[in-house]
C-alpha cells in the first residue's frame, strides 16, 4: 500500500513530495494514520541543518506533532493497553530509553538516548507512522476534538504547559504575582491561556511585536498587552507600571528565545523572580551576572512534555478549556509553508492535514 510523504533527501533543499511505501510494523507497534500534524520552527530548523549532529539518515520524515487514528495494532502489543483499530490517538513525543535517570522519573523527553519522531525515516510529514505503542494517548469517544486541533497539543500546546507548570512549583505564582508571556508565536497563544488556568489569580501580561496577535492574547485571556516592537526597555516599563502600578513581572514564561526577548524579560524580572525559557528561537542567552545573582532569581530550561504533562493538557482541551487557533496546510502546499514558518508569518499554529 502506498502513501504520500513529504521527505528529506538532503539539508537545504525543498522537501520532496512523493508516493512511498507505508512502512511496515514491528510486534509492539502501532501503526498511525496520520490525520494531521503541527508544523514546528523545529521542522524548518532541522531542513535547514540546524540539528546535523543528529547525523540524520536521508531520506527523513519530519513531523513531531502528530494526531490520527490507529490503522492497525501490531501482534505484541498487550491487551492491556486497550488500543484497538479505529482509536483516536495523539502521539507522545520524547521515546525514551526506559533505562536512564530521566526515564526512571518520567522524563522521556530529555532521554539523551530517545528517538523523536519527525528525525528520521518516518514522522507527521507522512500519511502513516509506525509507533512503539507506549507513545500513545487514546483519546476515547467522549470528545469532539478535530485532528487539527490535537496535533498542536502534543508539542505548541505541551511545551508552555510544562514550562508554567515549573514557575507554579517555583512558588512565584498566585493573585500578587504578575506572570508575563514573551513571544506569541504558536507557542505562546497556549502559553497566555495556562497562564490564567495555572497561576492562580496571577495578572497576566503578553509581550509581542504585532497588535494582532496581541488582540488574539487578549482574546485568550491576557489581562494586559503591551507591543515591545522598537521599545527599549525603559520603555516598556513604562507601559507596564502604566497598566499595572508595578514596574516588574515575577515570572515569566519565554515561547520566544530570541536574544532580546530574553534580555527584555530578564530585564524586567523582580527579586526572587522566576524566568523560564521554552522557545528555540536564538542560541545564547546574554544576561547580567549580578542581578540574577544579588536578586536571587531562577532561570529554568523547560523542554517539551513527558507523558503526563500531556495527558493533563490533553484533559484540559476535552473539558473545552484550551481555545485553538489553527491555520490547515494542504499537504501540497507543505514547503510554501516552510518558508512561511521562516518568517515567522503564521498567526497561530499550522497544521499539516492530507485530506
Ligand atoms: C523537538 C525535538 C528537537 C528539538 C526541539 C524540539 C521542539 O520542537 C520540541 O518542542
Ligand atoms: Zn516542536
Ligand atoms: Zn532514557
């Protein structure tokens, strides 16, 4: 049987659009019928060579974000798993070992020996997955959630979610705490809405370079949008003692990465403050030394979501309390929309669908 596939035969190059072979099972597998797959920065990143130490055999499929149904159960997967042909699954992300310090505890996603999908032969890129049937999440009858708007998530709508779930732990949330969320790209339009389900009565600040983003924050729940485009800090904190009486933010959460966006935010963090960064979008973090030392404040690293994180979002859409916003990519169009991704031109996440 064959199915369509957008593939990598090289760095730097377009992929390619092509009719292949649906892989084949092993006993404990699942086989995936992909009905739609978030496209990532990451995706574009990894075309681009950001990840060549991974050592990529071509060709590759991207695509790590992924939702769809079972299209069979491979022989050794156990009863017990209660998988059966026809579920609606989303796919967990970071296959860990089993064996490591962070699998023992449940972080398969930073399992420095874990494969990912969308980094090799098979991902979200192509109509049918083979996954180790652990990695799944089924999803049950009783929700009306669309493939498009599972896919997001698995990876945009996890990654925020642990990241807040950590400055929750930090103790610098609840109702005297201003929680901002720096960068409105696909990550943070999930990020503004756990930062009002999460916080505890945190206000919550967005930060962005476009007032339409900003208007889909405040949509989202944002009780204050400040545009950061062209400002320096100074002046941005004006606008926030402004809109809040007060000049700082206890804690931030990061969907950006970018190196101004972090010095922004670090900028404005208070004593005892807590930042976390999830977005990739730089590579170095440039900060003073001594305020984060004389202020006793926490930097956090947060990397996507294990298993649990993403069953409690996974909870969360079916109760109807995640609002998506979704931009469908014909399977056709996947590389115009690669550039797009580029130029950081989508308002919300894209999905890749094949239908
Ligand atoms: C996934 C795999 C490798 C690098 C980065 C990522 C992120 O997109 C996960 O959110
Ligand atoms: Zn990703
Ligand atoms: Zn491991």
């Amino acid at each position: 049987m064959k199915m369509r596939a957008a593939r990598m035969h090289g760095y730097k190059q377009p992929l390619v659009l092509e009719e292949v072979e649906v892989p084949k099972i092993l006993p404990t597998e699942v086989l995936v019928h992909v009905e739609a797959a978030g496209m990532c920065r990451t995706d574009f990143q990894l075309v681009d060579g950001y990840f060549t130490a991974l050592d990529l055999p071509f060709p590759a499929t991207p695509g790590h974000e992924i939702a769809g149904s079972i299209a069979a159960v491979g022989a050794g997967v156990p009863a017990a798993s209660g998988l059966a042909k026809g579920d609606q699954v989303v796919v967990v992300g970071g296959w860990g070992c089993g064996e490591c310090d962070q699998c023992r505890v449940g972080n398969h996603q930073i399992c420095g020996k874990g494969r990912w999908p969308g980094f090799g032969l098979y991902g979200g890129y192509g109509e049918y997955v083979p996954v180790p049937y652990q990695w799944l999440i089924r999803l049950g009858s009783e929700n009306n959630l669309k493939p498009e708007e599972l896919a997001p998530l698995t990876d945009a709508g996890l990654t925020p979610y642990r990241g807040i779930k950590k400055l929750q732990q930090a103790g610098v949330l609840g109702p005297n705490s201003i929680l901002a969320v720096n960068g409105l790209g696909g990550l943070g339009m999930y990020a503004v809405q756990y930062a009002k389900l999460l916080s505890g009565g945190s206000l919550v600040v967005a930060l962005a370079r476009s007032d339409e983003k900003l208007a889909i924050a405040k949509e989202f729940g944002a009780d204050v949008i400040i545009n950061v485009k062209g400002k320096t800090l100074d002046q941005v904190r004006k606008d926030l003692i402004r809109e809040t009486g007060r000049g700082e933010f206890n804690a931030v959460i990061d969907c950006s990465g970018a190196e101004e966006s972090i010095g922004l935010g670090t900028g404005l963090l208070a004593t005892s403050g807590a930042y976390c960064s999830v977005g990739l979008v730089g590579n170095r973090i440039n900060i003073p030394l001594f305020p984060l030392v004389a202020r006793e404040q926490t930097f956090y690293g947060s990397f996507w979501g294990n298993y649990v994180d993403l069953s409690e979002v996974i909870e969360l859409a079916k109760k109807g309390q995640i609002k998506h916003q979704i931009n469908i990519v014909r399977f056709e169009d996947v590389n115009d929309c690669l550039d797009r991704l580029r130029d950081s031109d989508f308002v919300g996440r894209a999905v890749l669908t094949y239908k």
